[in-house]
C-alpha cells in the first residue's frame, strides 16, 4: 500500500489510511526515535474514540484554520452554511453593521464573518459570546492565529453577555446552539462523548420539542436585540423546523424560512425583525 513502514503500520491500526497521514503529517517534526511511540499513542486515543481533530489540534472551517480542542465544538459544515447566510444579509446592509455569534465555542463563525468581511473591504462590528470561559480563551487564541483581533469577547449566557447599549442595534445574530435532547446523546456516536456536554445538549422546549429549549431562548430573545430589519440565523436540530418556525412567528420575526444543510436536512432558521 505504500512504501512508509510507520505509514503502513498506523494505517492498519486505525482502519483509515487518510486519517493515518493526517496524523504523520502532525508529528512531521518530531525526531525519528520518538515518532512511532507517539504516532501509536494517538492511534489508540482514536481507536478509544477520541475525535481525530482533537488529536490534530486544529481543523480547517471556510478560509480559515482553527485550534480545538475539549473547550469547544469541533466546528461542522453544516455550520458554514451559516456564515454563506449571514455574508448574503452583509451584502445589502447599509452603512457599518453589527455581528453576534452567540454561543461563539471556537469562535467559528465570527471569525470566519470577521476574516470574510475584511477581505471584500467591508467594516464590521463583530461580537462573540460564551457563557465557557474555556470556550472564550480558545476562541480568543483563534482571533490571534487567524488575524482577527478585532472581534469583541464577552462571557455569558446568551443575551445576559451583551451590553444594554446593544439592544436593538443588532444587524446579524448568528448562534449554533446545544440542540441535542438529553435521551438522544446515547444513541449518539461515541466522538460526541468527548466534545462539552454543555455545547451539545439541551432540555426541552417549553412545546415539549426535544432538546430545543436554547433554540427557543435564542429566538425569543432576538426581537429585542435586533435592528430594524435585522436578521437572526439559528442552526437547530434535523426534527425542530417546525417548533423553530413557529416559535419565529409566535415572537414577531417575519420573512421566516428554514434551510436545509448539506445533506438535505433541516438546519438553520432565518428570521427578520420587521422594519
């Protein structure tokens, strides 16, 4: 299969040839004598189930490339959807515009808003929340790494990390939310188990909608931090189209659609606060 006896080896071990160079590729540096040891050692923590960008240290979202780790969701595809979303509504925003990522884990999204907006000259205000601390100080070293320093932190609980001087001032409110029940996780697989309990999953909605109840929080409270004309933009479960959008309209956000992920599933709500 290939000339690399290690390479071979590491292949075999992990059932994955791709995931096997990805992980020499991370040990590139490491002296001859030590990189079988630690090659193996990272073969059995994946084998264990541990997610393969954890044991990178860093994956790639849009543009740019991010260090995980346990503080934080590893970052998904069908959150750049989300972003494709909120640069679209940024096209047509008048004048400076405001961001915030609520929920920010790696800070994903904002960054990836921050780094995208100034590359096309557009001045931005962004914003990321996280009631981690953990999360923060990840996210805040992605800022450095990827040049984006000017992105503003603030710890939190949803809405209660922003300050009142922002309420109604919002152009774009972004959030990936926990929307996973507390009786799906273990079906769930076993990767999840090592990503934060508090990233992934969440009680019920107050319509008994499993694992919506941050979903619900994040739309009930946009009205009042939205500018007129603003958007809200919330990824939710694959069963929670129909709760998101009602709840949308229950709370007066208007030009409500739902849209699918990549694979054809439902995923992000797009709302309007009327103008």
């Amino acid at each position: 299969m290939t000339a690399d006896p290690l390479l071979a080896e590491l292949a075999k071990a992990l059932d994955s040839p791709r995931e096997a160079l990805w992980l020499l590729d991370e040990l590139g540096d490491v002296a001859p004598g030590a990189r079988r040891e630690q090659a193996l050692a990272l073969a059995r923590r994946r084998r264990d189930g541990e997610p393969l960008q954890y044991l990178l240290g860093h994956w790639p979202f849009r543009t740019i490339d991010l260090l995980v780790d346990g503080r934080a969701l590893i970052p998904r595809p069908e959150t750049e959807l989300l972003v494709d979303l909120a640069l679209d509504v940024l096209s047509f925003a008048p004048g400076s515009a405001v961001v915030c990522d609520l929920g920010c884990g790696t800070g994903a999204i904002a960054l990836s808003v921050a780094v995208e907006e100034r590359a096309r000259g557009t001045v931005v205000d962004v914003l990321a929340t996280d009631v981690s601390r953990g999360a923060l100080a990840l996210a805040t070293r992605n800022a450095e790494r990827v040049g984006a320093m000017s992105v503003t932190f603030l710890e939190g609980s949803w809405y209660d990390a922003l300050p009142a001087a922002l309420e109604g001032a919002i152009t774009v409110l972004c959030s990936n939310p926990p929307y996973v029940a507390p009786g799906e996780r273990p079906r769930l697989a076993r990767e999840l188990d090592f990503e934060p309990v508090i990233a992934l999953v969440a009680a019920d909605g107050t319509d008994g909608t499993p694992g919506f109840a941050a979903v619900e929080t994040i739309i009930e409270g946009a009205p009042r931090w939205l500018a007129p004309g603003g958007t809200l933009l919330v990824e939710h479960g694959a069963d929670q189209r129909a709760a998101a959008l009602a709840c949308a309209e229950r709370v007066g956000l208007v030009a409500r659609r739902d849209h699918d992920d990549l694979a054809g599933i439902p995923r992000i709500l797009e709302a309007r606060r009327p103008r």
